[in-house]
C-alpha cells in the first residue's frame, strides 16, 4: 500500500514543526533562544517558520513561546517565595517591564497582584532556595566563591608541614 506524496510531504512539515515546539518546550526559560535557533530545528528560514507554525498552531512561535513562559511564571508566583524579578529571569524573560506587560495582558493581573490573588489557596509556599534549583539551579558563571583560592599562610604559633615525619615531626 503506497501512501499519497502529498501526505508524505505533509507529516514532514508536521513533523518538523514539532521537533522545533519541541524546542521551544524544552528550552523555555533560556533567555537565548531565538526565532533563528528555533526555526533551524525545523529546518527552516526564521521567515518561512512563522508562517508555518502560525498555520499549524495557530499562533506564532514568539506568542507560543510567551505563553509557555507566563504558564510557568503564574505557577511561581502561585507556589515559589521568590520575588517578581527573580521569577520573571527563571521564566527567560530579560525586562522586568516586559514580563510585567506580557503578564497582565495575559492573566489581566501584574505578576504582584496575580500573587495576592492566589497565595494561600493551596501549600505552602516553597522555600526561594529549593525553588531555584527545581528551576535549573543558579546561574552557572564562576564566581568568585568557586575559583580555587590559594592556600592560606599558617597561622600564628602553628608550624609548616615539612612532611619529613608521618605527622609532620622531624625524625
């Protein structure tokens, strides 16, 4: 049984499209991925993909993108003791004033008073800490904390190891 070339051609583009919302599902909360990157999951031009994936889902990929990332900020801000910007730079955006505009378009709340509504309607709030790293941890620059630091001097009265004895006593 041969199936149709216009159906073939048809579960491809599907297909790709997919793998690229795939992508975007994965990847949401990283502040860099682009249209670019995401279309070339596709394997599309930035141009193409647009039109492809508004005809398929009905939305574009930066709306589907947004939408997938206010989904995420509402869940924080329902559950997390984590302030509005630290939430709004988990979620991939990097404007506080943009993710606060996208939010009340979306909910028709900002992010605060989206919070005051429903806090308190379930658990606890989760600890700030434990929240970061279910999100994917901290950011992962070395800081100065990380860097192996010299060894210290010995301190006043305790003598250097010369390692001439099994305990650092000369023999």
């Amino acid at each position: 049984m041969s199936v149709p070339r216009v159906t073939i051609g048809f579960m491809d583009k599907t297909r790709q499209l997919r793998l690229a919302k795939d992508a975007m599902d994965r990847d949401w909360a990283d502040p860099e991925l682009d249209l670019g990157a995401v279309a070339a999951h596709a394997g599309y031009s930035r141009y193409h993909f647009i039109r492809a994936f508004k005809e398929a889902y009905g939305e574009t990929p930066g709306q589907y993108l947004t939408h997938r990332r206010i989904e995420r900020a509402e869940e924080m801000l329902r559950g997390a003791d984590l302030s509005v910007t630290e939430i709004c730079h988990l979620v991939g955006f990097s404007s506080l004033g943009t993710f606060s505009a996208r939010f009340k378009t979306r909910t028709g709340l900002t992010p605060s008073e989206y919070r005051t509504k429903h806090v308190g309607r379930g658990a606890a709030l989760i600890p700030g800490c434990y929240a970061m790293l279910w999100a994917g941890g901290f950011p992962t620059a070395r800081s100065a904390t990380l860097e192996k630091r010299p060894a210290l001097p010995a301190a006043y009265g305790e003598e250097q190891d010369s390692g001439s004895g099994p305990e650092g006593t000369e023999s």
